[in-house]
C-alpha cells in the first residue's frame, strides 16, 4: 500500500523563515518548527516539508499545485511569476500560472472554472 505523506520543499538555511513564510500566506498550520526541518499542514491534511541541504539529505527546489477559484484574490507579490511558451492547448496554459518562491521552489497555481461546461 503506498500513501501520499507529504510536499517536500528546500527551506533555505534556516527552514522556519521559509515554513513561516508559507504560514503567513496560506494560513497553515504549523507542526514542527527547527533551524533544519519544519512542518506546514493544510487544512485538508497535506504536509508541507521544509528541509535544508546536510550529508544524507540532499533537498532540490520542489514544486507544489494549489487549485484555486477562478475568480479568487491571491497576494503573491512576494512570489516571481515564470513566463512559458504557448502550450499545445491554449485553454489549459490560460487556467495555470507559475511562480518562483524566494527559494527556487515552484508554485503553480490552476484556478478552477466556476461555471460548468455542458
């Protein structure tokens, strides 16, 4: 049996700046808190992982999906919007935008139709 146990993110030198960045944006709920690892938790029980690069953890910048509605106000100013070429389906590049975190992880953001396709 496989579970789904967590998002995993690099949090820089010391994880709490980044883990209370994330806390402060979304309103997470924090589990651990440490120089080297700490723990975010979603509302609907996703943990978010923030680690630091040390021998035998090696910690790439991550990405994490967050679905929003469409017509939903986000402030991520704090955040560095990536430019992509035009996709292969223009209605799917319109409903996903990417950003860049302060350390490297990425962020997309789908924002989900209100209206329903009959």
């Amino acid at each position: 049996m496989i579970r789904f146990y967590s998002v995993n993110l690099f949090g820089g030198e010391d994880t709490r700046v980044s883990s209370s960045f994330y806390k402060r944006l979304f309103g997470w709920d924090s589990i651990v808190e440490s120089e080297g690892h700490s723990e975010l938790c979603t509302k609907e029980g996703v943990k978010i992982v923030f680690s630091r690069r040390k021998p035998g953890c090696n910690v790439d910048p991550g990405t994490i999906t967050l679905e929003v509605e469409e017509d939903s106000e986000l402030s991520l100013d704090e955040f560095k919007e990536e430019k992509y070429e035009t996709w292969a389906l223009p209605a799917i590049n319109q409903s996903y935008t990417a950003y860049l975190d302060p350390w490297g992880n990425r962020i997309w953001i789908y924002r989900k139709s209100n209206s329903k396709i009959s």
